[in-house]
C-alpha cells in the first residue's frame, strides 16, 4: 500500500528546493564548461528530481479524488436519512440556490 501514500512521505517544498538546487547546478556546469560527465550528471538528477515531483503530483491528485468521492457518498446517505452532516463536510458540499 505505500505507492499510494507518497504525497505523505515528501513535502512539495523540498521537492521543490531540490529541483531548484540541481538546475542551479545543471546551470553553473553549463556555464562554466564543465567536464560531459558533470553536465551529464547534474542533468541526471535533475531529471529524476523532475520524475519525483510528478509521482507526487499524480498521487496527491489521485487521492484527493478518491477522498471527494467518499465525501459525497457520506454526504448524499446521511441526506437519505435526513441526519445532520458535520460541519467540515457541509462546507465541501456546493450549495443549492432555489429560485423563487
């Protein structure tokens, strides 16, 4: 089951420093006429910065639409059974406006 809690495992913050330390380095070899192997490298992880970033986007994504799903069927099968909801799941609810 742990693919599915990534987003719980990294903070989009460090995710974010990380890729912004590698093209800085990516940059600095570049610029400075590094050996290949350096610019190879700083590419390399760069990429892979990249890869981890959009696992945590889609997975965090994911479950935020499985979490709204169960939201709406807790929502909808208390509205059957005419209880109140609590407050959190009242504020994720669209409001109905009835026209007179």
């Amino acid at each position: 089951m742990w693919p599915t809690q990534v987003e719980k495992a990294l903070s989009l913050g460090f995710l974010l420093c990380l890729i912004g330390r590698d093209l800085k380095i990516f940059t600095g070899c570049y610029l400075a006429n590094r050996l290949p192997l350096q610019i190879f490298t700083a590419t390399f992880r760069t990429n892979q910065n990249v890869i981890m970033l959009s696992q945590f986007m889609y997975y965090k994504l994911k479950n935020l639409k499985e979490k709204c799903k169960i939201c709406e069927l807790i929502v909808d099968q208390l509205d059957k059974t005419g209880a109140s909801c609590p407050l959190e799941l009242q504020s994720e609810r669209p409001k109905a406006y009835v026209l007179d």
